[in-house]
C-alpha cells in the first residue's frame, strides 16, 4: 500500500470524525452512531456490532488479515471507538463507553511503536485520557 493512500484513508477518516463530532453537538447521537457503523465497516471492514463482542486480542487478530494496513486501521479504529465511548458516556450506557475506551487503549498500545514520534506523542496523550475516563 501506498503512503499516498493510507494518507487518503486518514484524511477520510478525519471528516467523518468530523462530523461525528458535529452530529453529537447537534443532539444527533442515533446519527453520529450510525456514521460510526458506516466508517467502522468501509474503513476498517469491521462490523461496529462485531467489535463491541470481540476482545481487544481479538480486535488484533481481526486486523491482521490488512496487514499492510494493520497499523493505520488500529488507530482508525481506536478513533471511531472513543467516539463511540463519548455517545455511550452521554446515553448514560457507562458499560458500553469503558468497554470502548479499554479497546481503544488496547488498539492505540499495539499501534504506537509504528507511529511516527509527533503521532507518538498524540497518542500517548490520547492513552493518558483513555485511562482517566
């Protein structure tokens, strides 16, 4: 793959965050959820119901199968998943936001030896959120 297109996939990726994130401060959460599914199975070609059942080895083994891509799509999934523990938190389903937020630690630790040193950076904070919440 080429650094080309795994920039491209970022880029995307950024905008649907994008508007989650202007979904949610509209009060849109079914919408932003749904945004979420949508870009956790174009994206990262899992199902959002899958990941929500799978342990993070789990998540792991599952991304194996791009793994020219296994990096990049951890971290994507670990973006559209504190999202998801961000909605959860504020429908008051607190299991659903910590199971998302464990995962997404879990994904962003595989991941962060692979980043580049100023990503590494962002995501050690992003860890460091993760694990107040």
């Amino acid at each position: 793959m080429s650094q080309d297109y795994v920039l491209r996939l970022i880029e995307q990726v950024a905008q649907i965050l994008s508007a989650v994130i202007a979904s949610q401060r509209a009060g849109r959460n079914d919408e932003a959820l749904e945004q979420i599914r949508v870009a956790c199975q174009d994206k990262v070609g899992i199902p959002l119901e899958m990941v929500g059942r799978s342990s993070p080895e789990t998540l792991l083994h599952l991304l194996e199968a791009g793994s020219a891509l296994r990096h990049a799509r951890a971290v994507i999934l670990a973006e559209l998943l504190i999202a998801h523990a961000t909605i959860s938190k504020n429908a008051k389903r607190h299991g659903d936001a910590m199971i998302a937020r464990a995962q997404a630690y879990a994904l962003i630790a595989d991941a962060l030896p692979y980043l580049e040193s100023n990503e590494q950076s962002i995501y050690r904070e992003k860890m460091e959120s993760l694990r107040k919440d």
